[in-house]
C-alpha cells in the first residue's frame, strides 16, 4: 500500500508499481499470502502450495541476486543454442547404438534362481515359465536411445549400461555372462560419449551462465560502456587504493 502511494497503482508512469516486474511478483506472492490465511484456502489446498513463493521477496530486495537471476534469463537463447548442438550428438550417438543393440537389452524374469545359469536365450526363459522383459534403459528406438544417453551424460549409473553394451548378445539371447574380456570398442564408445555429453557440454552450460552474469554485472556498473583500456586504468587505481604503505622497521 505504501508503494501503491508513493509511485502510483498503475497509471502513474513508468515507476507506477504494477509497472515494474519485481513489483508484480510481489503483488502477486501477497495475494496468494492473504488468499492463504482466508476461508477460500480451506477448499482449494493448492492456494497454501504458493507460499512457498515469498522466499522470492528476497531477490527483491538484494542486487546481486537481482543480476544472477536476469542473467539466468538473458542466457536462455544461448543456452537453448548449446541444447540443440547437444541433442545433435546425442542422436549421432544414439544412431549408432540403436543399429547395434535393438531388441538386445532383453532380461529373464525367472521364478526359479537356481536355474539362472542354465537360461541362455529367450526360449529357454520361457520354457522355464520365466518372463522375457525387456531393461528400462534400451535402445530399442531413437526417443528411447536418447533418454539412456541422457543418463549416462549424468554420470549416474553409466557404468553398468556400458557393460550391458559391451557383453550384448544376439537378440533373443540373453548377455554373454562367461565372457571375460568385454568388447573394447564398445567401452571406449561410451568413455568417448561421457567426455563429450558430460563434460564438455556441461562446461559450456556453466560457461554461457557465467558468461552473461558477468556481462550483466558490467551493465549494472556501467563498465560495459568502456574500453578495454579503461578498465585497465580503473582495475590499476583499485589496486593503488586498496595498497596500504609497508612499515619499515629501524
């Protein structure tokens, strides 16, 4: 209200304070807030789920959390760029393991362990009143390639898919569980994947996020506006002023 008074609802100009972003995010957590605390709350409980929204406020009210979050946004197009060069190697990589393991993820769901060993492919499975399931993660098609990849660039668990990959069978046949030496091509395949879908991609995400933070920080300051001389000169005279004289003992 006391805002609402010094700059005016709405029709007051451009500082009017429904005319300010920060300020209708504001407007809008008090209404849930009161809405929250009336007799309205008790019949809809999903109005006491917007509570949540008033750490918000605290962006608000603080500069650099101000700059982190319209740097966030202002890194969307680059970031949107990166996810379709990213999803480019993914489907290359996702090409290439569904040509080799379609319809080759297939587990034994056996109701009888002591015959585990005996089960080798999907016929035998069956006839041992088992069940022929196929893994959650499969390449199976390009959709489903593509979320194992997702996965695996997450570095949770991409071990045990590469070890599927690298002791795979023919299909109806379940994994080679005697060979000892798994196919190394296969191993180096995902090894090469993690460096690309991990490392570098998620370097670039973080770069393009600090990037702009910094080139919006440089706004707030005016320092965009400078030369790279200039800010020389002005890094130099925050040095000098921030050195404080030696003490030189007789």
């Amino acid at each position: 209200m006391m805002k609402s008074i010094t700059f005016g609802f709405i029709i007051n100009g451009k500082s009017s304070y429904l005319r300010q972003a920060w300020n209708i995010l504001d407007f809008t957590i008090i209404i849930f807030s009161i809405m929250s605390v009336g007799p309205l709350s008790d019949n809809l409980k999903t109005i006491k789920i917007f509570r949540v929204l008033r750490t918000l406020r605290i962006i608000s009210r603080n500069v650099e959390l101000k700059v982190a979050v319209r740097a966030l946004f202002h890194a969307l197009p680059n970031i949107g760029n990166i996810t379709i060069i990213m999803l480019l190697f993914f489907l290359i990589f996702g090409v290439i393991a569904v040509s080799y393991f379609k319809g080759k993820f297939f587990v034994c769901d056996s109701p009888n362990p002591e015959l585990a060993d005996e089960i080798l492919s999907k016929w035998d499975c069956l006839s041992a009143g088992g069940n022929w399931l196929n893994s959650f993660y499969n390449f199976d098609n390009v959709l489903i390639a593509l979320l194992s990849l997702f996965v695996i660039s997450t570095a949770a668990g991409w071990s045990d898919l590469m070890m599927m990959c690298a002791t795979a069978n023919d299909i109806d046949y379940l994994a080679d569980k005697s060979q000892q030496d798994p196919n190394p091509i296969w191993i180096f395949f995902f090894i090469l994947f993690t460096i690309v879908g991990s490392f570098f991609f998620l370097n670039l995400f973080v770069g393009v996020v600090i990037s702009t933070f910094h080139s919006e920080h440089d706004k707030l300051g005016g320092n965009n506006l400078l030369t790279e001389k200039q800010k020389e000169y002005i890094d130099l005279r925050l040095l000098v002023l921030r050195s404080s004289p030696i003490r030189k003992l007789k």
